[in-house]
C-alpha cells in the first residue's frame, strides 16, 4: 500500500535540517523492542542518530509505538482492532505532531513499525542476513501525509511460517507478522502432560507398547531424568504407560476423567497468564502412542461398531471444551486433526472448538470441507517449506488462493506452514 495522497502538506518526520522526532513507547517489552527497531533503522535511512525516549525539540514530531495513554485518548479505535491489527496515524493536537504505529494486543506494535519503515523509508526485510538480505537505502527525509490514517487487520489470526525462521537482530522477534494470537497447530499435550505430572499420576498416560525402534533411540539417550525409562526398555520391558519430554511417540489416558480436569486448569491458567490470547490449544502428540488400557477399550465398546482412536480424542476434547466454555466463554480451544485423529468423529463438536486440519494431498481438501460438517472453523496446516530457510520453494498465487479458500469457505482463522 502506498502512502495516503492529500491536498494537506505533508509532515516531516526527520530530514536533513529538523529537529529530531522523539520516539516513545507504551510499557512492557514488546513496545519499547520495536520503538528501539524503529530507531534503529530510521538512523540508518536518515545518517541520523535518533533514540528513543529523547525529549522532543520545537517542532519536532512525536512518534507513539504501542498503546501508550495518548494513543488510547487520541485514537480509541485501537480497541477494536480484529487480532493483532494496528493502525498508521497522524494526528496534530495543540499544533503538535504526533504519528501513532500501534495496535493494542500482542505483537501488534512491532508490525506497525515494519509496516512503517516499509512504506515510509523504503526498508525490505528479504532473506535472514543483515548484508544481503535486507534493503536499507538512503532516504534522509522521511515524510507523512498530513491525513495518513492506515488500518491494518490480519485476515488469519494466527499465521505461523515453521520453516522461515526470520528473526530480527536479537532474536527476539520474528520478521514481516509471521505471528498473531493463539496455539495453533501445537502438540499441545507435551506441555499440560509433562514430567513432573508422570511422576505424580503415571496412571494419566496411555498404556501401550514401544516398538523396537523406538525403543533403541531412547536406550541412546543420556538425559538424567530419564533413567528409569532407559532402565525399563533394557530390561525387555516395552509394555507400560510411557512418557518422555518431547511430543511424538506418547499420549495420554482420555478416559480418565482426571485428565479433563488438568487440561481444563491448564487452559484457565493459560488465559490468565495471556488475557489477550483468543485460544488455548489440546493439540494431541505426535505420531503414535494411543492408550490401549481396559477403561479406554470399555469406553469405545460403548459404541457400536466401536469408537475409533479419532473418536476418543474428540469426545476427550468435547469434554474439555465444554468445562472451558464456562468459564471462558469467548475463548476457543484449538485441536489438531492430524494422524489417528485426522477423520471427522460421528457425533458433533462443541461450538468453541477449532479444528486445524493438516493438507499435504490433494485429498485432503475434501477432508477439509468434510470438517466444516463439524465446526464453524477449520484451520489450514500446510508444509509450504522445508527446514530452517528454504526461500525458493515458493507459490505466492498459489498460497493466496489456497489461504482465502480456507478464509471465506472453511471459516478459517489459522494457517501453519
């Protein structure tokens, strides 16, 4: 998008010969990282030496980054701002000027910072190398419109690149709003199911058997904590309830009642922590590991013919969400339809449940829209790229219509890639 055109003179930012802008930002981390980026940079376009929090000359412009108490009295609509959306604006108040790069929720600051030094200096973030693979030019004066008065909202909440791990200088953040709100597409039970839960309730997680293979790659582990498992699988021992620290391999017990209970105290922490987070995520592990205890063959015998391992899983999330709802009316739980639990159940879904579905055959798109018989939401999960960086693999008008099928006929509010 290209700067607002107006009749009104423009209004300078920094140049040659004016006073320098003072940079502000609101409180917390998030805003005072991107006011330091957004000086960072504006020093290199300009050959000036601009920092932030510096007291504001005669006639020099003020720049708010993040929602600071002048930006909630001068521009309220930040408020309601869809996700992480932010807004570009000018405003004179008592013949001052003031330009404003905020949103109000996550990192939404940040992105009004890279949207304005992509618009208004010309900078290009292109590949993760600060020699080649950025575009800085020279641009000692920087102007606005006098009516600059940009929106800018997300049409996916979250929008996760797995494989373009682009960061900005101190890897804090990543580049061009890879992020927005929520776990999506998380192998969530890792983190509500962890060690110290095993240890506690060891009667929490499935009970199968490890193959052989998997087995071997554990024995050749040397993490302390895990002793006891590699003294059990050297033994012979392949038969018992398992757990280990990373998500692949192991799930957990969703007949026991005890393990709706946690993961409902999970995400109420979670939204506690994270008021502004509109999901919490019940993303099922990795690959295999499903219980095969007596409770759970008692509960898929319930039905006839039996529930399937997907079905378990969705009735386990039913039940979550359902507890969630009432508290956290206005929240959704995200899930994963991915492996065993990839195939839509035979009864519904709760109405807070959305389903990030994963598409990497052709097939899979009418998997998609069978999920839309379930849910109002279904969410994207593709593998676009490959490990690390792989910057070539790319199909910008493909990606495009495949993301606004997923927004206008899934209802989608996710992507991971």
């Amino acid at each position: 998008m290209l700067p607002a055109v107006s009749g009104a003179a423009d209004v300078t930012v920094v140049s040659p010969t004016s006073p320098l802008p003072r940079v502000v930002s609101a409180k917390g981390r998030v805003h005072s990282d991107a006011a330091a980026d957004l000086c960072d940079y504006l020093s290199r376009v300009t050959g000036r030496v601009i920092a932030p929090g510096r007291r504001a000359a005669d006639g020099a412009a003020t720049i708010h980054v993040g929602p600071d108490a002048f930006v909630l009295k001068h521009a309220p609509e930040i408020k309601t701002l869809y996700a992480d959306g932010f807004v570009l604006r000018h405003l004179e108040v008592d013949g001052q000027q003031h330009i404003v790069l905020s949103g109000v929720r996550l990192k939404s600051s940040r992105w009004a910072v890279e949207e304005f030094l992509m618009q208004f200096a010309g900078v290009r973030w292109l590949f993760p190398n600060t020699l080649y693979g950025e575009i800085v030019p020279s641009v000692p004066t920087v102007k606005v419109a006098h009516d600059l008065n940009q929106k800018h909202e997300p049409h996916y909440l979250s929008r996760g690149n797995l494989g373009m791990y682009y960061f900005d200088k101190n890897r804090r953040y990543l580049r061009r709003r890879p992020e927005g709100g929520g776990s999506f597409g998380s192998h969530e039970f890792q983190a509500i199911f962890n060690r110290a839960d095993y240890q506690k309730h060891p009667e929490w997680f499935a009970l199968f058997t490890v193959s052989d293979s998997r087995a071997q790659s554990l024995m050749k582990g040397t993490h302390p904590e895990h002793a006891k498992l590699r003294e059990s699988l050297q033994k012979g021992q392949r038969r018992g309830r398992w757990h280990w620290d990373y998500g692949n391999g192991w799930q957990i017990c969703m007949s026991n009642p005890q393990t709706v209970q946690h993961a409902v105290a999970y995400a109420r922490e979670h939204f506690a922590k994270h008021p502004d987070v509109p999901t919490v995520s019940m993303g099922h592990n990795d690959s295999s590991g499903w219980c095969e205890c007596d409770l759970c063959r008692k509960f898929a015998a319930t039905a006839d013919p039996p529930y399937t391992i997907s079905e378990r899983y969705w009735h386990w999330v039913n039940q979550v969400a359902k507890e969630v709802a009432r508290t956290h009316p206005d929240k959704t739980v995200a899930t994963l339809a991915y492996g065993a639990p990839g195939t839509p159940p035979r009864f519904g879904l709760e109405k807070n449940i959305s389903v990030m579905v994963t598409v990497y055959l052709e097939s899979h798109l009418d998997l998609a829209r069978q999920w839309q018989k379930k849910t109002d939401s279904v969410s994207l999960y593709s593998y676009a790229y490959g490990n690390s960086f792989v910057g070539f693999r790319h199909f910008p008008h493909a990606m495009r219509d495949f993301l606004k099928w997923g927004h206008d006929e899934l209802g989608a509010i996710a992507h991971v890639s």
